[in-house]
C-alpha cells in the first residue's frame, strides 16, 4: 500500500543545479535527495574548526504539516572523509521556506587533513518523512513504565546487544 503522494515546489536559487543535475535522488530507490555545496569557490573544513554552513541553494516548500523534511550527511563522504553535519540532523519543519544551508563538520582528529568541498559536491541528503504529534497528557506517576514492562527503569542498553 502507497502512502498519498506528497507534492513539495522547488525554487533553485542557483542557477548551477540545473547542470549538476538536480534534483535527482542518487539511485531509483534512494530515500535521500543529493544536495549539492552551492559554494563561489572551494571550501577547506579544517579537522575539529567550528562547523560552515553551506548554501545549497534552493527553497522547499513543504507545506504539508503531516512532513517535513531531514537534512543528513552522505554516508561514503562522511565514512571516508569524515564529513558529517554539525547539528547532526536538520530537520526542515513544513512552513520553513527559506533557503536550504548545511551545517558541515570535519569530524577528524587535528591535526589532520582538511576535508575540500567543490562547488556542486553532493555534501548531503533530503529526505522527506511523515510527522505524527501524539496527544500528550501529563503523568502524574512522573513517567514511570507501565506495571509489568519488562524493561523497567534500565535505560540505555538495557535490552543487550544480541
């Protein structure tokens, strides 16, 4: 079963893209859409520095409040390289419609190599994904599990690696 078609409008704000060839998701069955480093000239992230924010040069237009959209890192640029984002993921909430920056980290040990961005490297990802908002409502047992869960108050790991 298909979920209902989404409809997104993308302003290219750099005129580049077009020739990088985007919009385009990596393979017929990739979730994520290339973004591309709207950069003038080539970036160096120096190992450990403060995060960049690079343009990738559109506007989405979600719209719906049922989707948003998340930024993340490529997995063989940030595998190889150590590029990852620096807020870890970006989440594009359906009425933001201003333009679309990456905030790239050089997660590498310093010091070390800086990672080089050209112009039109695909530096990261855009993956639309469904929104729920549960109703919430206040506990007054301060968020205890449920009698008789079997996973208690363990926390982190407390289900075991295998």
């Amino acid at each position: 079963m298909s979920s209902p078609a989404l409809e997104v409008a993308i302003r290219l704000l750099d005129p580049r893209l077009a020739g990088w060839g985007f919009p385009r998701w990596g393979s017929p069955a990739a979730a994520g859409l290339d973004l591309h480093a709207c950069l003038e000239a080539p970036m160096i992230l120096e190992p450990q520095a403060a995060p960049a924010l690079i343009p990738a040069g559109i506007v989405v237009a979600i719209r719906d409040p049922d989707w948003c959209g998340l930024v993340l890192p490529r997995s063989g640029f940030g595998h190889r390289e150590g590029l990852v984002l620096g807020n870890g993921t970006g989440v594009i909430d359906a009425d933001y419609e201003g333009p679309l920056l990456v905030s790239a980290w050089n997660r590498n040990p310093a010091p070390g190599p800086g990672i080089r961005i050209e112009p039109g490297d695909r530096i990261a990802q855009l993956v639309f994904t469904r929104v729920t908002r549960p109703r919430l409502f206040v506990s007054e047992s301060g968020g205890e599990p449920p009698q008789g869960s079997a996973r208690g108050s363990g926390g982190f790991g407390s289900s075991g690696r295998r």
